[in-house]
C-alpha cells in the first residue's frame, strides 16, 4: 500500500490546487467551493467553461461577482439564492 492509501484511510486529503491534470490523477470524491481554485482551474481549461454560482447575501453575491469580472473569467453568473436550494 503506497503512502497516499495509507494516508487516505486516516483522513481526507487535500488536493489544494486548480490544476485539473494533477487533481484527476487522485480520483477525488469531493468539489470545492474555494473560489480561487475554481478560478484557477476554469484559467487552465482546455475548452471554454462558463462559471456557475449562488449566493443568500446579495453583498456576498457583489464580491462574487466583482472577483469573477477581475480574473477576466465571463461569462459567469453568480445568482441571489440560498446555497441549499
């Protein structure tokens, strides 16, 4: 059993990267919502990715908003929602 193995029995491993290469390599079983990541990982794609999102507080939203438009990453839409829904 390699080291990583041994490591993903104890615990949750981290893939804190948005290079889709590298984290395709380790088959992960869960998304992030870090937005710098998602951010990085749409710069880096091989095809054209439009930028999905929600948020409740619509002050939240603006930030949301206004980081997409900073990082050149349109289209993008950002709605007002609860995160749940």
């Amino acid at each position: 059993m390699s080291k990583l193995e041994q490591l993903k029995t104890m615990t949750d491993v981290v893939a804190d990267t948005g290079d889709i290469e590298a984290i395709r390599r380790f088959h992960p079983q869960d998304a992030t919502t870090n937005p710098s990541l998602l951010l990085k990982a749409a710069e880096t794609a091989r095809v054209p990715i439009t930028i999905f999102g929600q948020e409740m507080d619509i002050a939240t939203r603006g930030l949301a908003r206004m980081n997409v438009m900073m990082h050149n990453r349109a289209p993008a839409e950002i709605a007002q929602r609860d995160v749940i829904a």
